[in-house]
DNA sequence: GGTGACTAGATGGAGGTTGCAGCTATTTCG
DNA sequence: CGAAATAGCTGCAACCTCCATCTAGTCACC
C-alpha cells in the first residue's frame, strides 16, 4: 500500500501538538507508534513533511544547538497548526466511518463463490428493445 | 486531498460483487454514491484501475457488443478478486479503527491554545552560559 | 443525410510524490 | 584513531495523478 505520505502529516501534528515540541529524529521513533498503518515511514518523506507544514505556516522551527550530538531543527506548532489539526480529524473521521460502512457492506455479502451472477453470462435479455 | 487512487480499487470490486458484473461507465455513476471519499473519482482513473484489475488476474472482461450505443467492456470478478476485496476489507478495516482512535485522541486534548509548551518559547535557558 | 447529444472506452503528457540510496556533520565510546 | 549513534538533508528514477482530449457507435431530430 506503500507509504500514505498524506498520512504522516496528521500525525506529526499530533505528536507535536502532545509534546508541545519535538525535533525530526524523535518524531520518527514515536511515528511508529501512533501510525495510521502498519508501513514503515520514511525518513525522507518525515522531514519534507515537516519543512513543508513550516512552508504552509503550520510549524515553526529553531535550530536547538545545545545538548550533546548534532543540532536539532526543534518544531512546533502554531494556531494555525493547531486548526489544522481539527481539520485532519474532521476529514479522517468521515473517511474512518466511510471505511467501517465499507467493510460492513463487504462482510455482509455472501462468502465464497459469487452468488447472484453467473461468470460474465449476463447477456440474457439484452435491451434492443428500442 | 486528491483523488485516493487507491481507493478506487476496492469500492469498484465490491460494486462488481454486488452486481454480478459490469462495465467502466456505467461503474462511474455507481461509484459516486460508494466513494470513501468525498472526491469526485475521475474517469481515467476508473478506466486503469479496471485495467490494472484485470492485469493482475482480479477481473475479467470481455466485449458486449449487442445493445444499442458502443461497445461495452464488461467485467466481472475473479475468485482472486473476490479473495482480494476480503484483504482490502481487512486493511481497510485496521485502518478505519486506527483513523478514529487518531480523532479520538486529538479530540481529547484541550481545544485552542497549546496548553503544555508556550509556543517555541521553550528555549528559557539557552546555554550560551557556557 | 447532417448535426448534435449521449454513450463508451481510452490515451498523452505536464507536473507532483515517493522510495531508495546516499551525503554531511557532531558527539560519544572503546 | 575508528566505529557507532545521532541528526538533518538531498538527488533522482520511477511512479501516480489530473486534466484535457481523442475515437467511435448510436439515436433523435430536422
């Protein structure tokens, strides 16, 4: 099913809007946990994700030069961050339900063979009625 | 968001499922009611995925060239295409339930501002102490 | 018998996304 | 020193999407 790329950018504004700041390198750890589904993320799609939302003026970030190892871009989120999160969820709580009506509809079928119709046989009562 | 290309696949072997058979044109009005999405799906998109169904052995289809109109390439289900709207129903499923546990989750944590972490303010005690 | 509307299938190509592989640099540890 | 871990980032081929457009058959109408 491959990555999701649309799916990495709800949950980073999650996670940031949970721990109020984070960096790429850490984002990545805890993606794995709260991902959508099961797909290893990539690296690269995280980080054009995150310099993408601070494009769009949903993130901002500063450079974290201080504890050990190499500077961190440190993000987090803004207002409009923050309302873009509500959006996010709006929009995947009806594709969830869409889903759920989907599989249900899927479940409720008859199992196995294909009931109602024989093989592409179809062509009975053609309409040349006209 | 897009077109969700991959969305198509299922709703359109589900529709095959429920119809015994059918073809590309007559797929697009049925499609609008069962969209996952909102999205209006495109024509083209339509007519590959059915393709790319049948290049993967999960549809057949063969010519109708008897009723009124242009020919007609008419599809019906594989047994691998049944087995394969039983994944999807399954993905889709894991999916569904993941996607509201996300809206859940964002609609537990306190609306507006950003409670935990003022804004990018965190950096309170930069180290050019040293 | 010409014209437009409708049905039906399909393709072309610009532009965008993705996935992989790789690069740089800093610090820590042995 | 050299290796490993941390951290961010980029190049690019392959792939996908979207829009527009094309062909062609039939029908209704004048």
């Amino acid at each position: 099913m491959g990555n999701l790329y649309r799916f990495v950018e709800p949950v980073v504004l999650l996670l940031l809007k949970k721990k109020g700041c984070s960096y790429g390198y850490e984002l990545a750890g805890d993606l794995e946990a709260h991902a959508l589904t099961d797909a290893a993320i990539e690296r690269a799609a995280l980080y054009r994700t995150l310099r993408q939302l601070e494009a769009n003026g949903n993130v901002v970030s500063e450079w974290d030069v201080q504890g050990g190892g190499p500077a961190r871009r440190v993000y987090s989120l803004t207002r409009a961050g923050e309302q873009h999160l509500e959006e996010w969820a709006t929009v995947l709580e009806q594709i969830s339900r869409a889903m759920a009506r989907f599989v249900k509809d899927v479940r409720s079928l008859p199992a196995g063979k294909n009931s109602g119709a024989r093989k592409a046989a179809a062509r009975e009562a053609p309409r040349q009625s006209s």
